[in-house]
C-alpha cells in the first residue's frame, strides 16, 4: 500500500500493460525480433563512464535476455565494473567485456551480432 494525497489506496500487481497501440505494436516488434532462432547473437551496452545505475540495468537485461533465449548474452561496459559488483556476473549467462579504452575495437576485431541493444 502506498499514501497518496487522498487517503490510503492499495497496491495492485497485475502486470504493466502498454496504454497506447503504438507501444504495443513496439513491444510485438521486439518481442518477434528476440524470438527468431536465427537471431543466435546478442549484445547489450549501457553508457561511458558507467554508474551503477547502467551496470546494473546492462546485468538484468542480459539476465532477461538469456532467460528469454537460452543465449550467454555479451555484456558491454564502456569503463569497469567495481569490485563491489562483480559478484553479479554469471559466465552462464553472459559474458562481460569491459572497454577500458578506444583502442579496444582497434586491437581486437569486433563480433558480429544478429541483435545489439
């Protein structure tokens, strides 16, 4: 239950349903794209410089993905992961890569993949 500006109203759990058809149709379109068995590689990236706000969302998208597709998701984090947060990484689930630097995509040559998020 939560308190709002007027009185006590109680907390319901049904689920999050998209309100406008276009966010329905957008969430279809995802949905058919992580579907397909041909989309076999899948990436997923937060921002520079990440907080944790992005290493943690980066942790749980590819945590839903592999759930969603039984694939080890790679995980991109431009900068690195504290030691605090390292205990999240899961080898059976995803695959960290931390881009310290440019020069990264410069030495090694970059994977292709069928889905970049």
């Amino acid at each position: 239950m939560y308190i709002s500006s007027i009185g006590i109203t109680p907390t319901r759990f049904t689920g999050w349903t998209p309100i406008k058809s276009d966010n329905k149709k957008q969430i279809e379109k995802i949905n058919t794209v992580l579907s397909d068995p041909k989309n076999k590689r899948i990436a997923i990236s937060g921002h520079n410089f990440p907080d944790a706000d992005s290493i943690g969302a980066c942790l749980a998208g590819a945590y839903l993905l592999n759930k969603k597709t039984n694939r080890i998701i790679d995980v991109y984090i431009f900068g690195s992961i504290p030691d605090k947060f390292k205990y999240l990484q899961n080898p059976q689930i995803m695959n960290i890569i931390e881009v310290k630097d440019n020069e990264y995509f410069y030495r090694n040559k970059p994977k292709p993949y069928d889905v970049a998020i």
